[in-house]
C-alpha cells in the first residue's frame, strides 16, 4: 500500500488532506511538524504533503522541522498553501504580502505540461485562502500555473518531484482536487 | 470511500473499551449527537442518559420535537429547562466569542450537575471534525470557539468520550442513514442556537425576533425545494443584524432592523459557496419577513459570500 504522510503545519484544512488520501486508499497519517526526520525515514514513506499553516508563517518564521525534511527526504513532496511558500523561501525564492489576496473561488491557469496535470483541463476553478504568495521562483524551480491575481500558482523543482501549490487541492469545492491527488499518487508510487 | 459499517461496528467495540460506567450523553437532537446516542446506546445500553437542554435560543417548536425523538429513540432522557440561566448569563455580551464560551461553560455546569445526582463518569459529545479544527489551539488558529471545544471550561470534572472527532457532516449522515435514523438529513444547527444569529446582544426579544425569521427561511426553502424549484441548501437561515435602516410602512416613516438571509451549499462546511436561490423564492421570503415583523423588521439583505472569506454563521 503506498504510503503518504501528512505533516501539519497548523493549517484549517490538513484534515481533508488526509481525508483525500484516505479516500484514495492511501496508508497516510497526520503528524506533526516537530517530528524528527529520521523517525519519517524509518515509515519508508513514498510521498509528503507539507500542509497549509496558520496567519503568515510561510512568510516568515520556520514550518517545525519542514526545512531539514527538505534537504533529507529525497521522496515525492507537495507543499500546499503556506507549504509551498515555505518550500519557495527554503530554496532561495522570495515570499511578500499578495497585493491582492485570493479567498475561495478562483480560476487556475496551466500554462505547461506535467505529470501532476493528467486528466485535468488548461483552465479549472480552485479553492483558495491566502494573505501572502510566492514573488520570486527559487533556480531550478519553474512555474507552471497562475490565477488572475496570483502569478505563481504552481511551482515544480526542475529534476525532483517535488511541488508547491499556492491553491487548495484538498477542498471539496476545487474542480479537479482529487485528480490532483490521485496524480500525486502515481508518482510517489512510480518513484 | 468512507464505510459506514465499518465505522459502526469498530466504534461500538471502541465504545465498549472507552467507557467503564454510567454515562451522559449532551443531546441536542441534531445528526452528530443523535448517531452518538445511537452508537453510545448500542455499546452501553441504559447506562447511558441522554440529557437535552433548552437554553431558549432554540427554534420554533425544537424542544417539543427534541422530547419525541428521545422518546421515538427509546433514550433514557433528562429534558432541562435552563432558558433563564442562558439569558441571564448573556445579558449585555456582545462580543461572539464571549458569547460561544459562555454557552460552552453554561452547558457543562449543567452536565455536572446531573452527574452528580447521577453518578455519572463520562460525558459523550457528538463533536466532529470542523469543531475542534475551527476552535484551534497552541497551533492553528481559532477560527471560532464551538461550544463544545473551545468553550469548554478547563475545569471540567467529566471525562470526555466524542466517537465523531475525525468525521465530516457527510460521513456523519451516511452513518445516520446506516442506523436508519429519522434525523439523517436534518440541516446542521450550532449548538449556542440562535444567540449566534444575533449580532450583539441576545436578548429575549431579539431571540423571537430571530427565531420568527428562521421559521419563514426554512419553510419558505424547503417547500421550494420540494417542488423542484431549487435544491435544498446544506444550511438556510435568517441572522438579526444591529444594524437600522429607514424604510416607509404604511405612508409612514420606519426605523427597523435589518435580517439577513443565509443560505449556502457544502458537504463538510470547510468550504461553502452560497446558495442560488431564485429570485421569487427570496422576494416570497423577504416579503413574509418585512408583513410578519413589520414592526421590526423593514429591510433584509441576502448574502453573497463564500467560506472562505466568510463562515456560514455570523458569530
């Protein structure tokens, strides 16, 4: 059974990121960010989400031991919302207060090819609730989707599976949440 | 896929583990606390008391139809009536999550009091996930204190038993309609009632202001729904808000409060969008409000807004 683990940064939504991959009949657990990376290594888990996370802690301050996960973990990884801020800021990219923050519905644009898109359209509605966002892409990091109002919805590491959603995968109301998931699925599993 | 059986029959072995003597069950006859009962009743049987309280801000003919269920239920029950200890604790409290914590603390003052009398150990809540994700803690922000979480006082004397602590409304519902329980579709209803549809100070008058408000939403609604002019929303209410306009009534000059309509789709109320409601159908409702409390009431107000940014209740 593959096994994806859910690392709570605190965020309102980490219980349905653990309830979608439930659902997917994935083996998958919430734990804590403060847990030590070698008892993570030891579950030989096949994927991370980094959850979403309290007011402003992807802007600043750290996400518990999400750094050290980074450079250790070399697995499948989705960071999501104050997540993937984190992820941007750890490999040398810039997070600012959005000019205009984006809260529920909002429309994602993809504007390139990958494997996280399977069976999911160039222009979908997502579920979103952000105060900040990612303003500059770390190198070897590429962008591959926006929203009206956000530029960087979508960051991917250029040889790793490892990823950054700005919007909510996990919420109901986001079109092709589960899609997203099962794709992620697929690739920890091929890894 | 979530499977009700499943979930039945491992929690009732749960149960039975857990809890080791007479037991109380905060009943509000709603679907969380009504599938507990069930699933706390088949563990334990009548060591199980099921206790409903009145607290007055309660909608219109909800404890009658609380007393049948516990009856339909075969439950061994408690009704309390506390509605002067409710109001006389809100008196002049506006802020909301005063409010919630009041309520919280009132409620458990009450359990206690009955496990004393009782001898009771353990007291079962039909909390679900949102509840205690939204009350927040050292770690995630407070959303908003529920009552049965957040605004638990920390002195508490009864250990607590919640069967439901990793569910979402829609499994709840599908478990409920595994248990074959009348309450299965019932919309959701907070437990602090109607002192959260009230902005500012709940008084008694207010509550009936409000409740009278509530009672036309949900009747309007569902008979719309029955007809097949809209789906019934996930919730449907009416909030009194503090604020007052000018209106004309009568060739003359009114100065009321204003109502706001409520209405929005969801499955687990992490996120919402607001309901459709065709246009009729909320002129229908916005005309009985403004003829019913005229004297009141001379303006509502529908609201357009998604969770996030806003939540389904006001407060």
């Amino acid at each position: 059974m593959t096994k994806i683990f859910v690392i709570d940064n605190g965020g309102q939504w980490t219980h349905r990121e653990w309830r979608t991959l439930k659902y997917l009949d994935v083996d998958t657990k919430i734990i804590q960010n403060t847990t030590p990376v070698k008892e993570i290594l030891n579950e030989k888990v096949n994927g991370l989400v980094l959850s979403g996370g309290s007011p402003r802690i992807g802007l600043e301050g750290n996400l518990g031991n999400c750094a050290e996960i980074l450079d250790k973990v070399e697995i499948p990884i989705i960071g999501i919302c104050a997540g993937h801020q984190f992820i941007a800021r750890h490999y040398g990219g810039k997070v600012e207060p959005s000019k205009i923050p984006e809260f529920g519905k909002v429309e994602l644009i993809i504007f390139e090819k990958d494997p996280i898109f399977n069976n999911i359209v160039k222009k979908s509605i997502v579920w979103e609730s952000h105060n900040d966002e990612v303003t500059k892409i770390p190198n070897n990091f590429i962008n591959l989707a926006n929203s009206e109002n956000c530029e960087i919805q979508i960051i991917k590491h250029k040889d790793k599976s490892l990823y950054g959603f700005q919007f909510h995968p996990e919420v109901e109301h986001t079109e092709y949440g589960i899609q997203f998931f099962k794709n992620f699925i697929k690739l920890c599993e091929s890894n | 896929m979530f499977k009700s059986e499943k979930f039945i029959e491992e929690t009732i072995k749960k149960i039975r583990q857990d809890i080791k003597g007479r037991t109380l069950i905060a009943f509000s006859g709603g679907v969380d606390s009504t599938v507990c009962a069930s699933l706390v009743n088949k563990a334990i049987g009548d060591n199980l008391i099921a206790v409903n309280v009145d607290t007055g801000y309660m909608r219109k003919n909800e404890p009658e139809s609380i007393k049948k269920l516990m009856e339909h239920m075969k439950l061994n029950y408690r009704f309390i009536d506390a509605s002067d200890m409710f109001f006389e604790s809100l008196k002049g409290v506006f802020d909301p999550e005063e409010k919630r914590k009041i309520i919280g603390e009132n409620f458990i003052r009450i359990f206690e009091n009955v496990a004393k009398d009782e001898k009771i150990e353990y007291l079962v809540q039909g909390t679900i996930a949102p509840d205690w994700i939204e009350s927040g803690d050292d770690f995630r922000d407070t959303i908003k204190s529920h009552h049965n979480v957040g605004g638990l006082p920390e002195d508490m004397n009864l250990k607590l038993i919640e069967p439901l602590r990793d569910l979402y409304k829609d499994e709840v519902r599908k478990v409920a309609r595994s248990l074959k329980l009348i309450v299965s579709e019932k919309q959701p209803f907070p437990g602090p009632g109607l002192a959260i549809r009230i902005l500012g100070e709940a008084t008694r008058e207010r509550t009936q202001i409000v409740r009278e408000a509530c009672d036309i939403v949900e009747k309007e609604i569902e008979n719309a729904a029955k007809n097949n002019n809209m789906e019934l929303p996930w919730q449907y209410f009416a909030v009194l808000l503090p604020t007052k306009s000018v209106g004309v009534q009568g060739d003359k000059r009114a100065y009321g409060f204003v109502i706001a309509i409520r209405a929005v789709q969801s499955i687990d109320a992490m996120t919402c969008v607001f309901s459709k409601i065709p246009s009729d159908i909320i002129e229908k409702i916005s005309n009985k409000i403004t003829n019913n409390l005229g004297n009141k009431i001379n303006r509502v107000v529908y609201d357009i807004t998604n969770k996030p940014p806003g939540t389904v209740e006001w407060e």
